[in-house]
C-alpha cells in the first residue's frame, strides 16, 4: 500500500513539475502588432513593425533572427508580388513591452511600397496591406518564454493619418489637414498630384510623394503657422491629353472650373483660412493645373509654384496672373516633361514684367541617393531651394499675401503716420499758443 501511494504521489509530482514547465517554457497566447509606414520622396512605404507583449521580454536575447516578417500585400485582380522583409535593427520600449522591427526600406526596395504601379493605366493602386508575423519562442524577462501566435492591428503612415477625406458639391475628391480651432486666421496651401496618382480611391494623391504632406511636417508647421492643407485628386488625369515620350497618350478631362468651385466652397466652409494667405503648388501634370487654376480664378491665390509643368504656357494668359508672385522649378535633364516648357514660361513672363522666380537643378538626388530626374518637386517639398535674395522656399512662400493686402496693409500704415502727423503738430500748436499767452501775461 505504502508502494502504491509512493508511486501515484512521484507520478502526481511529475505531472505537476511538467505542468509547469509547460507554463513556464511555453506559455502561448495572442499578441498584437502594427504596421508602421512613412511617405518618402520616392512614395509611401512600410519601414516598422511594433509588437505589443503584456509583459517585459528579455532584451539581450532577442536577435533579428528572432522574427519573420513578410508581407501579404493584395490587389483585386493583379497577382502582386510578397516575400520576406529584411529586420535591420531591434528597439525596445514602453518597459521592454513593445518591440519595434525596424525594416529595411528605400527607393530600390520593392516590398516596401504600398502602392502597385499599373504601366498600362499609368496609374498608382493603393494596396491591401496585410503582414504576416512569426518568431522563435521569445524569452521573458522573469526567465519564462512564450510561443505567441501574431495578429495584424493599425496600418499607420504618421504625418498622413491626420488628413481626412472628403468630396466637393461639384464632384472633387480631396484630403485635407485642418489645424486646430484657436480663433486665429491660418494659410491654406493647395497641392495638385501628377498623373500617376488620379483615380477614385482618394488615397494616391497623398501617399504618391510628399506633395501634401510636406506641409504638415514640424518644420512646415512653423513656417506657415499652422497651415490648412488641401490635396484634391483627379478622377482620371488633370489634362485632356498628354503624350510622353513620343509614345504614350493620356487621355483625361479638363476639371478647372469643379476644382475652382471646389476650393471657393472649401474656403466657404472654413472661416478661419487667411483669403489673403492662399497658395497653389503642384507636379508634372499637377503643375498644369496649378496654371489652369491661376488663370481661371487669380483673385483667389497670394502665390504660386508650378513645379515640372506639363504645360506649355499661353503667352497672351501671362498677363492674368501678372499680380501674382510664383516660384517655378524643373530639372534640367528632365526625361519625362521638356525643361524648355518651364525655360519658356520664365522667359515670356520676365518679359511682361512677372514677379517670377524659376529654379532649375542639374539631377535630382536625396541622401546621396539619386532619383527619377522628373521629380524636381522634392527640392522645393524638402525647402531645399533658396532664391537669389538667399530666401528658402518655405520662408519664401509664407511670406506671400494677395496684392490688395498689401495695398490695404500700406494704406493702413499711411493712415496712422497721417493721424500722427496731425496729432504732432497740433501738440506743437498748442505749445506755441500757450508759450505766447505766458510771455503777453
């Protein structure tokens, strides 16, 4: 009898210890993840992941090798290609909590786009960003592990989260940043995408290049005070027709007057945008419509800064704008838009007497890294470009007011030394009299 209970209580003992082994060598659950991305100059990318455990993992022995990461990415219709990000560094945060994948990313790295470049459409898809998450059994830090399955959470692309979407009565879609309501009067910076990025999805247009969100950065913020960022997107192109490279014809619409009526009932709807601060950039075939727009309604616009136009300027509209100052760029080695439209364009406008300022770059390189010789925006977008009073673009373009402001600000100023002038000399008078009267007393 003495034997039979040695025997169930050593077995009892062992079922109990590997019980707990169990729970302190292979702990399973759920854990949670995020997929982090940034729009760069060469486009929206995903280049994190953050892992959120309940508890502190141990630190110094989680390795890349510890993880998998690959994506999943989807497009309805095309097979798209996935495979395995590459984990180039390990932080750790919120307690040792939250472990962040930094991933390799770049102008050469494929799996990191989100967006799907469609040759045929000359279109930008946005992608279904899906990832997918394993790893070793990962060591805690009170000397457990845990073996966790991964779920995806958020997809988040930082400064381009705080857009909202929205659609004008006259069938324009658009991405906006509005700055917090603090009763002061704030600029509204207008950006119009180039071909690629048109379409119904409301997304490309942002997410393209940092055409929009180049105005929501820190350094941006402060320049501008806080500006309202408007970046409509074009259903089909912005150009009844395009022909690049002797080869290819695009083919869209003229949407001028929807998207004048669209930025009218925008201002409309916000009272606290500075009508006299309102500014109209855009690129390649975004820098057309930033020409149409101008001449289509010149009252509207403070400034401007057509970048790369794909537009060969009328010189008898020229004079439309002529109150207007405007900031143009291009590379010279363009080989997708000619230089010599924007070469032109400076030349018939310095002729009638334009306030105009143009910039031309010999390549386009980031970093030391050289891109497509067509995105002269990202010189200007970065506020790498400075004019012949030394002035960055920023400073430059932030320091633009409609003329009549000018002229009401003057006159303004005219009033108060004319009231000053008369108070000053009516004190004089006065002192005169009162001095005569003491001497005849």
């Amino acid at each position: 009898m003495k034997k039979l209970l040695l025997i169930t209580s050593l077995l009892f003992a062992s079922f109990f210890m590997h019980a707990q082994n169990d729970t302190l060598y292979a702990n399973t659950t759920t854990v949670s993840f995020d997929v982090v991305g940034n729009v760069f100059d060469y486009g929206a990318q995903i280049n994190q992941v953050k892992i959120h455990y309940d508890v502190p993992v141990q630190t110094d022995a989680i390795t890349n090798d510890t993880y998998q990461v690959t994506t999943d990415y989807a497009l309805e219709g095309v097979e798209v290609e996935n495979g395995e990000r590459i984990i180039e560094q390990i932080e750790f945060e919120n307690e040792n909590k939250t472990v962040i994948l930094h991933l390799s990313y770049g102008v050469d790295v494929g799996l990191a786009y989100v967006l799907y470049w469609d040759d045929d459409a000359f279109l930008n898809h946005p992608l279904t960003v899906q990832y997918q998450l394993t790893s070793k059994a990962i060591p805690l830090a009170d000397g457990s592990e845990l073996q966790p399955t991964y779920n995806q959470g958020n997809v988040s692309f930082g400064s381009v989260d705080a857009f909202t979407s929205g659609e004008s009565s006259s069938g324009i879609h658009y991405r906006d940043y509005k700055p917090k309501d603090d009763g002061n009067k704030h600029p509204l910076i207008i950006w119009f995408h180039g071909a690629g990025e048109g379409g119904e999805n409301n997304i490309t247009q942002i997410l393209g290049n940092k055409g929009a969100s180049a105005f929501v950065s820190d350094e941006a913020q402060t320049v501008f005070d806080v500006p309202y960022v408007l970046a409509p997107q074009s259903s089909t192109f912005w150009m009844p027709e395009l022909t690049l490279w002797d080869e290819l014809t695009l083919t869209g619409e003229d949407q001028t007057e929807a998207v004048v009526d669209m930025i009218k009932e925008y201002i409309e709807q916000n009272p606290n945008i500075d009508t006299d601060r309102v500014y109209i950039g855009g690129g390649s075939m975004g820098g057309y419509q930033v020409w149409k727009t101008l001449f289509a309604a010149p009252e509207l616009f403070a400034a401007a800064f057509p970048i790369c136009q794909a537009y060969e300027v009328p010189q008898d509209k020229l004079e439309t704008v002529k109150d207007i100052p405007i900031w143009m760029a291009h590379t010279k080695t363009d080989d997708t838009i000619p230089v010599s439209y924007s070469q032109d364009a400076y030349t018939n406008a310095k002729a009638l007497g334009l306030n105009i300022t143009y910039t031309e770059f010999e390549s386009v390189e980031v970093d030391g890294v050289e891109l497509e010789t067509h995105a002269a925006w990202v010189y200007l977008l970065n506020n790498n470009a400075t004019n012949k009073e030394g002035e960055q673009f920023f400073d430059w373009l932030a320091a633009q007011k409609k003329v009549d402001a000018i002229i009401e600000d003057d006159s303004s100023n005219s009033d108060t030394l004319f009231v000053s002038a008369i108070v000053g000399v009516t004190v004089v008078a006065l002192a005169f009299s009162y001095l005569r009267s003491k001497k005849q007393n």
